[in-house]
C-alpha cells in the first residue's frame, strides 16, 4: 500500500449498498476500503488507529452512528469522518457535524463527487 493511499471505514446498514460502494472505491488506485461493518458492535472490532476516513451511515440497525464519528475522533484524532445519509435533514446535518463529521453527503449524491469528498477529507486530516 502507497502512503498516499487513504484506508476507509465504511459502515452502513445495507450490505448490498455497503458492498457496492466499496467495490467501486477499490477501482480507485488512492482509495482502500480497509474495513467494512454493518453495525455499530461490528465496528468496534476494528482498529480506527488505521483509518483515514470512516464513512458512517448514521442510522444504524444497533445504534446511532454519531457515536461511532466520536469514537473515531477519540481513537484516531488525524482521521476523519463523512457522514453518507439517505435521510438528510438540517437536524441531521448539525447534529454530524457537533459529533465531529468533516462532512455529511446524501446516498443520492453521484459515485465521482463522493470519491472527491474521500479525497479531500483525506487530505485535511
């Protein structure tokens, strides 16, 4: 692995979406889904200190996904989070970013501007 190369935590609910998501992102050369969960139990298993970006749904079958951003924060402070959401609202928004998300993007958003959401949140951390 490249040290450019940013490793991803991604965490949502759906395993087909999940699953999709990630095989797309391994096609980009800097981008490596590192580890992948479905739950908020499932993601505690996982070492964040290896994280650059943790994308985290925020409504999770097990529990809220804003305390996964802060475990993230607490775990890894140089890695950040990107709160991807099929249900966004201004409550939703304010509430990921007082939690610590660097951003929060709907599902609805377009694979390529996701990808440069990764690598921009990547690069700040």
């Amino acid at each position: 692995m490249d040290k450019d190369t940013k490793r991803i935590l991604l965490v949502a609910a759906h395993n087909a979406f999940r699953e999709s998501l990630a095989a797309r992102l391994s096609q980009e050369g800097d981008l490596e889904v590192a580890w992948q969960a479905s739950s908020v139990a499932d993601s505690r298993d996982i070492h964040l200190n290896g994280i650059d970006v943790a994308v985290i749904d925020p409504l999770l079958p097990d529990g809220d996904g804003m305390v996964l951003i802060r475990e993230v924060s607490v775990a890894n402070p140089r890695a950040l989070a990107l709160v991807l959401s099929h249900q966004l609202d201004p409550a939703l928004y304010n509430q990921a970013l007082g939690a610590g998300a660097a951003d929060v993007l709907p599902t609805a958003t377009p694979v390529e501007d996701f990808i440069t959401a990764i690598r921009r949140i990547g690069s700040s951390g």
